[in-house]
C-alpha cells in the first residue's frame, strides 16, 4: 500500500471517530429542545451522499481498488501537500461544529435557546462547516489519486450543501429577522466578505 494513502487513512479512521462523537453530542437529550426542523430531502440526502464520499475515501486508500485520476498523476510532493491541506480542512470543520457548542446540530434545525453564533470562522463567512468539508474533500481526491471522490464533491456534495446552507440561513433569518440579516452583510456566504 502507497505510504500516502496509509496516512490517510489513519487520518479518515481519526477524523470519522471524532465526527461521530460529535454527531452523537449534537443530538444527546436536545431533540425536545427544538424550536423548528426543516424537512424533506435536505435533512436525508445531503448526510448520504457525504456517507458516500466518505466510503470511496476508504476504498481509495486501498490498492485493490482502482481509481483512476483525471488522467494525471501529480509527484509525490503534490499528494503530501493535499494530504496536508486535508487535514488542515478537516480540522476546520471539526472546530467550526465545536465552536457551535450548543447550537450544532446534524439536522438543519433551530433550538429554542438557539443563539447566533458569530466568533471564530464565522466571524468571516457563515458556514465554515460546509466549506471546509467541501475543499477537505477535494484534497483528500487528489492524495488519493481518487477521481470518483473528486467528481462526487463537485457535482454532488457542493451543490447539495449549497442548498442545505441556504435552507439554514432562511431558517436563521426567519428565528433572528434583524440580527442574522445584519451579520449576513458583515460576512460571506462561503468567502469571506461575498
């Protein structure tokens, strides 16, 4: 097995373990503490779909599993560095739900305490979460050599969690009216300042 792909995967097997004892924290004792809950298919879907990418991540660490790579195969060097900027990514998004705290939740859905949260990432842009499971899973696709994982996060996660976003901030603007409408324009949607 290629060295690369043995960091990745300690780092999938570290980084899955610490996303499920969040999701497990998110959802322990609050589900009578809801205000509103979103329904249909952005509560299912988008979650599935990164389950999905999550399993091709696994499978491409493994040579059994040929996953082809755009037709190019970057150096050694390149994938170091994308595996780098995977774990960067991946630790972004694991603070970003932990600067949450109460207010995380793995279903689109607002707590009747729910507050605004507005330090740390989302200081700058309203949905670090988001983006940096999008660009961790692009980097992951390139250490990988994985072009399955790669086109699944351009045509399915990041359009799905586009609208997941999206359905939040109308929930948000709806629970907060004056207060999220002044904090959407002093921040980005997923860059800051746009």
């Amino acid at each position: 097995m290629d060295p690369i792909n043995i960091l990745v995967l300690i780092a999938l097997v570290f980084l899955m373990s610490a996303n499920y004892a969040g999701s497990q924290k998110s959802l322990k004792g609050k589900m009578g503490l809801v205000a509103r809950r979103a329904s249909g298919w952005l509560q299912t879907v988008p979650p599935n779909v990164l389950a999905i990418s999550t399993l091709l991540q696994f499978l491409g660490c493994f040579p059994i599993v040929d996953t082809w790579f755009l037709g190019y195969t970057p150096d050694a060097t390149v994938r170091i560095l994308f595996f780098v900027l995977f774990i960067l990514f991946s630790f972004t998004q694991i603070r970003s739900y932990k600067t949450l705290s109460e207010n995380y939740s793995t279903d689109v859905m607002i707590y009747k305490n729910h507050r605004l949260v507005k330090n740390e990432f989302y200081k700058f842009i309203r949905h670090p979460q988001y983006l940096s499971q999008l660009l961790a899973d692009l980097c992951v696709g390139v250490a990988l050599l994985s072009s399955p994982v790669i086109i699944l996060t351009l045509v399915a996660s990041f359009p799905l969690l586009l609208l997941r976003a999206k359905k939040e901030e109308e929930m948000l603007a709806s629970h907060f009216k004056g207060e999220f409408d002044s904090y959407k324009k002093s921040t980005g949607f997923f860059i800051p300042y746009i």
